[in-house]
C-alpha cells in the first residue's frame, strides 16, 4: 500500500518538484563538466571509451592519429577563432568571420589568446555545452563571443543577414552587448556583411518531382525512425521525393574524432559507448576528447555536409538531429529548412537559436504545444514562477512571446506543431487475442514487453536478472525484444534456459515493425525506455508503459506520458515487480492528440514549400491537381 501510494503522489508533480529535478541534474552536469576532464582514475565501466581515448596519441606538441599522420597544434588566432570552428565545423566560413571580425572590430574589442589548457571552460561550452541562464556579460568580449557563438549557425546564407539575430543576442548579454550595439553600430553592420558572405552554392533543378532531403544519423535509432516514418508518407504523394540521409555518410571521413581514432565519430562514441554504459561521464570525456583532438585538427564536418547535401538538390531540407545546432547551418544553402524535435521538449542546445530565426529560412516542428514542451525556457530565462502547466493557449502564447521577445504572429510561423512522425504500421489492433497463439501466450498469461533501444544491452540483463528472481501472485509472461544484438539474446536465452520457470520468458532478437506493432498490442504493458519513438509507438498501440533508465534529456519524455495517464516511471526505491504490478492497472487514454494527424501537416508544409518557394516548374499544377490545394485539409489542419 505504501509502494501504490508513493507512486501515486510521484504522479502528482507540481512546478516546484519538477524544477528541483531539473536544477539536480544542471548541478551534476556542471561538476561533471569541471571534474571529467581533470580526473585521472580509470573507471572500469568507461573501459570503451579508454580504449577510445587511447588512440588518440599526442606527443611533443603533435597528434598522430591511428594511420601515423602527424598534426601540429592549428595556429588558431584567439579563443574565439577556436570556438568558431569547434561550433562551426567549417574551417573556410570560420576564418571567414574571424577575418571579418578582425577588419571591422579588432580595435574595438580585444580577443583572448588560444589557451590549449585543456581545463579551461571556454565561451562556447558556457554558452552552448552548459544549459543557458540569463547572465550578463562581464566585457565586451565575452558579450561580442557568447552572442556571436549562441547563433553562429545563421551566417552565410545568400539572402538573409544574421545582423539581426546577433543584436538581439548582444542585447541579452547586458549592458555591454547595448553598448556594441548602440555605439559601434556601423562597425557592426560591415563586420556581417564581410562576416554573412555565401560560399556554398546550389544550382536549382529546373523541372522533376519537389526534392526533400531528411537527414537522420544511424548512429541513433530513434532519429533514423522518425526520418523513415516522414519518407515513407512523402513517397506516396505525387509528385515529392524524398531522400534519407545518413550524416554518419560525410562523418566518417571528416569528423576529428573519427580521423584521429579510426573508431568513432562524435555521434558514435554516443551510441556505442554511451548507451552500452549508462554513464554519463562518457557524453562528458567525449566532450573532452573532441575538444582536445580539435586543437590539432580542425573540423570540416559541416562543411563536406553542406556541399553534400548542395548537390542532391533539394527543395526542402527537413532534420531530426536537434541533439546539436548543427544541422541549423544546411540552411545557408538557401532552401527551407526545418528541424524537427524527436523530444517533448525545448533543446538547450538550441536555446540560442528559438526566437532569433527568420521564419522564412528556419522554422522548428514540435510533436506538441502543450505547456510543457516549453516549460525549459522559462527555466532558461530564471521565471519559473511564471509558468503555469495547466495555461491555455490565450495565456501561455503571451508568456512566451515575451521570452522570446517576438510577436505571437511571429512564434507561430517559427513553432510549428506537426504531431510525431510514426511507422503506420503501429496501431491499435482492435482483436489482438488471436495472435497470441502466435507468440506463445497461454490463456490467462499477461504478456509485458521489455525494450531498450538500438544498444539496451546493460539495462535488459539487468531488468532480466531483477525479474528472473522477482515473485509475483500475477501469471506474467516476459517478451525480451533484443534487436539486432544476436549476442544479448543469446546470453539471454542461455539465463533463461537456467531458470526453473523459463516458460515466463520469451526472447526475441531483431523484429519487423508489423511483429513489433502485434507484440505491443497482446502486451498489458511495456517496459521500455523513454526516447521520443519509444513512447510515442506504445502511445499510438494504447499501450501502458513503465519507463526506465530515463536521460536527463528524457525526462519531458517521461512526463509526458505520465501526464496522459499512459504510464509511469520506474522509482529505484521500490521494487520493479511491484511498479510492475501497479502499472498494470493503468487505463491508457484512446487517441493521444496531437500525435495523430501529423501526414497532413506534412503534406500542408510540403504544399506551403511548394507554393512559396518556387519549385520545379511542373510541380506546383500537378501536386495541386492531385490535392486539391489550398483546402484539401480542411479546418484544424493548421498548427
């Protein structure tokens, strides 16, 4: 009883509780950041990413990477000329703006000199690594870099000027951000007009289907499942042809890490090294490391993307990758852009960016308006008091305007709700009974599915080994789902073989999303972790979950469905049988809105693209003809 009434009043979180976790895992992350990079004791659970460190080889003021090329330390400029590219990923546009700088504000502003003292917290990592707080700025300096680094993404694009952008980003680093602005005003506007000048170029088809490009990265399954779930719906519409991007394609030969290791890059340290660990010392030391590497090897990442992806083409450039700013900058190629969060919530990383964008280059997609998906900024902006989880829409937009300092006509073309991307193959199966001899579900078994991701392999021995010796009165089956990791589910399978009732486990390797779809809906419940595809699928099945092994990233994830009445989520305090068995009491809510629905805002935004940005010259009539444009959609279809 104690247990249910625990997890009962852990439901009912309140702005203070909910701030208290959020400012728990700031002051971990922040010691994290100012201890990983100092400590020297190897911690046995991090051996992947020693092995990782360890080929990176650094010796009399040198890098020689894993194929013996020797790199001297790059004879950055200043600090800022470093921090550039550490953002940047593009050695040409970064000397191009630290050139410019140097022309038009040398004299006004004096940069700090590169410190290669690996311990210093440079003005990048204060302004884009750490979570954003409102902090004025103590120099010129500091307000010229922290405002430059927080929106650096927006410069070279061929029609649009970040100059206004970068005011409005100087203006938040307080009186001495006013003060460039209001007292140097022409060397301003010369340093972005040397600083914005284009230097990607793409030719425009003349003819042929609406082109766009989605860019995912293998490295996450969660990106790669959103990115599919959008081409696949694009590819039935006439006239639109979708291509999938990998990132991971360019990284592999131009991402620092990967040139120096020849093991990772960036994005699969995280997905190799991470999420087999748990640990988040390793997001940290990855950080670290990256930083270290780039001292001698500059990065050229986003470069080759951008020329990459300039000649597929596209019309319509659409990303899932809002873990990073990176993407932001594919829009200089001059086409729209729009960047889709697989979170329920705002991004710190792109903190800089929200309320600074021109709507008619970038605009970001959001699965849902509620007020939670924008509960961070207002603990960004230190205004927490100020929020309010039960606002409407008529009091909550005026909040956030004013936070962002735009207009609500303004925040609407900027924030477009378009629901989740989701495989059609996931839905409510509305007799799921007669599948159950299929998967071996005996009359009177509880099926309860246990998933944990592309590299789950720590958290699903562990749920394992808790369960295989946990005592229920509740006739409970256990479906293992593994993926692709054959060796998982043979050490599983061999466990299972030793245990006196391995009739109650079952253990899957890689299933199809139709097998998938059918085990959540004979499942009662589903034991899973909480990335934004994760929840959303269950969501859509009306499938209880009990979510585990939550990020800090995550957690507006978790809310999210805790909020709906969807689920719960796992409380290390109480025994995993027993939140098991309370979760299956849930009564899950039919129809989640506003999750459903999000292929006709597709299509409305592919349209929109369509008649406001000039296409092929032969698509517009046809994919008209073919919607009936404008009002194929009907009321409501607009965010």
């Amino acid at each position: 009883m104690g247990t249910r009434l625990s997890l009962q009043i852990s439901r009912k979180r309140g702005i203070f509780y909910q701030a208290m976790i959020k400012i728990q895992t700031l002051l971990q992350l922040i010691f994290l950041v100012f201890t990983s990079l100092a400590a020297t004791e190897r911690n046995p659970q991090l051996d992947l990413f020693w092995q990782l460190e360890d080929g990176v080889k650094i010796k009399d003021d040198s890098l020689v990477t894993h194929q013996g090329i020797d790199y001297a330390l790059y004879p950055y400029e200043s600090q800022l000329h470093y921090d550039l590219n550490y953002v940047l990923k593009d050695e040409t546009l970064t000397k191009q703006i630290h050139d410019a700088f140097s022309h038009h504000l040398g004299e006004i502003i004096s940069l700090e000199p590169i410190s290669h003292d690996l311990a210093t917290i440079t003005f990048y990592e204060e302004t884009a690594f750490l979570p954003p707080f409102k902090k004025e700025a103590v120099n010129k300096e500091e307000a010229f870099s922290k405002a430059l680094l927080s929106i650096a993404m927006l410069f070279g694009h061929p029609h649009i000027s970040p100059a206004k952008a970068l005011k409005k980003a100087l203006l938040e680093q307080g009186r001495y951000g006013l003060e460039l602005v209001k007292e140097h005003s022409v060397a301003f506007e010369a340093f972005v007009e040397e600083a914005n000048r284009p230097l990607y170029r793409l030719e425009k088809r003349k003819e042929g289907p609406i082109r766009v490009v989605i860019l995912t990265t293998s490295a996450s399954g969660g990106n790669h499942s959103v990115a599919n779930a959008m081409a696949h719906h694009l590819s039935s519409l006439d006239q639109v042809e979708p291509i999938v991007f990998d990132v991971e394609e360019v990284a592999v030969d131009n991402d620092p890490l990967m040139l120096a290791t020849g093991v990772h890059t960036y994005d699969s340290a995280y997905s190799a090294i991470f999420q087999k660990s748990n640990n988040l010392k390793v997001l940290l030391k990855r950080e670290g490391l990256y930083r270290k590497v780039q001292h001698y090897i500059p990065s050229n990442f986003l470069a080759a993307l951008k020329q990459k992806i300039a000649e597929l083409q596209p019309d319509f450039i659409i990303s899932t990758r809002t873990y990073l700013p990176d993407d932001l900058s594919l829009a200089t190629l001059g086409v729209p852009f729009r960047m889709f969060h697989t979170e329920f919530s705002l991004c710190p990383f792109l903190s800089g960016y929200y309320g600074k964008c021109d709507p008619d280059s970038i605009r970001f997609w959001i699965p849902t308006k509620e007020p939670s998906f924008f509960q961070p900024l207002f603990f960004w902006q230190q205004d927490l008091e100020n929020f309010e989880p039960n606002d409407t829409e008529e009091v909550l937009l005026p909040k956030i305007s004013s936070l962002l300092k735009v207009d609500q006509e303004t925040f609407f073309k900027e924030f477009e709700v378009i629901g989740y991307p989701i495989n059609p193959q996931f839905y409510p199966i509305m007799e799921p009974s007669p599948l159950h001899q299929k998967w071996q579900i005996e009359d009177g078994e509880i099926p309860i599915f246990i998933v944990m991701g592309k590299h789950g392999t720590g958290a699903l021995n562990e749920i394992f080994d808790t369960l295989s010796i946990s005592k229920s009165s509740l006739p409970l089956k256990y479906l293992f789902i593994c993926g692709k990791n054959e060796e998982l589910k043979k050490t599983l399978v061999a466990k299972r073989n030793d245990l006196p009732n391995s009739k109650a486990f079952s253990i899957y390797g890689l299933l199809t999303p139709e097998e998938m779809n059918e085990v959540m809906n004979i499942s009662k419940l589903g034991i899973s972790k909480a990335g934004g595809p994760a929840i959303t699928e269950p969501l859509m099945t009306e499938t209880p979950l009990l979510i585990m092994h939550i990020h800090p990233w995550e957690i507006p994830n978790a809310n999210y469905v805790v909020d709906k009445g969807q689920g719960i989520r796992f409380d290390p305090a109480a025994p995993l049988i027993t939140q098991i068995e309370f979760a299956l009491c849930l009564t899950p809510q039919k129809d989640p809105y506003p999750l459903r629905g999000w292929e006709d805002r597709l299509t409305h935004a592919v349209e929109e693209i369509a008649r406001h940005y000039h296409g092929p010259q032969n698509f517009m009539d046809d994919f008209a003809s073919y919607w009936h444009c404008p009002t194929h959609l009907g009321e409501g279809s607009q965010p």
